[in-house]
C-alpha cells in the first residue's frame, strides 16, 4: 500500500470551509478512483496547518492521479483558501494497524 501525504495551510478562519470541500467533494471524488483504500484529514484550528493523507492501493494507482489531472483538480477545489502552495509526499506504508 503507498500514501499520499499533502500538507497544506488554511488561511485564518477558514478551515471549516476547507473541512466541509474535503469531507463534500474531495472525499467522494477519491472513492471513484482506481486503488483508493481510504483516507484521512488532519487538521489544526489554532495553526490553520492541515494534513492530507490518502491510502492506495499500489504506487502506480497513487501517481495515476497525480499525472492524470485528478490531484490538482482536488486541490483546485480550495481556490483561496490556502495561504500557500501545498507540499505533496508520497510514502510507502510499511506498517497499517486499524482496530
């Protein structure tokens, strides 16, 4: 399994609104895409910081996304509501434990 880590920051007062894009149209939008297994948003009300982590399948299932167009329209869907650019990792998941 591979994870897609994005770290983001939310601009002052905004994350509700960044919560409510994920949680509407990022999440729903994921679960149509090949290999997706499952996923997480992190957030920090007091920092605005904002943590993304999308579990897949296979690496190739992971990057089919990224050069496909589908990653950046998700992060399009947050227009200004980031206060910068967002950093965007990709890791192996060497150990998964859901209980």
């Amino acid at each position: 399994m591979h994870a897609r880590v994005v770290y983001t920051q939310v601009q002052s007062g905004k994350i509700d609104e960044a919560i409510r894009i994920y949680r509407d149209s990022v999440t729903p939008a994921a679960e149509k895409q090949k290999g997706f297994k499952g996923g997480y948003l992190l957030t920090d009300r007091a920092t605005g910081k904002g943590i993304s982590i999308s579990l897949w399948e296979t690496e190739a299932d992971m990057k089919a996304g990224e050069t496909g167009g589908y990653l950046q329209e998700q992060i399009a869907k947050f227009g200004a509501l980031f206060a910068g650019p967002p950093i965007r990792e990709g890791f192996e998941v060497s150990v998964h434990v859901v209980k």
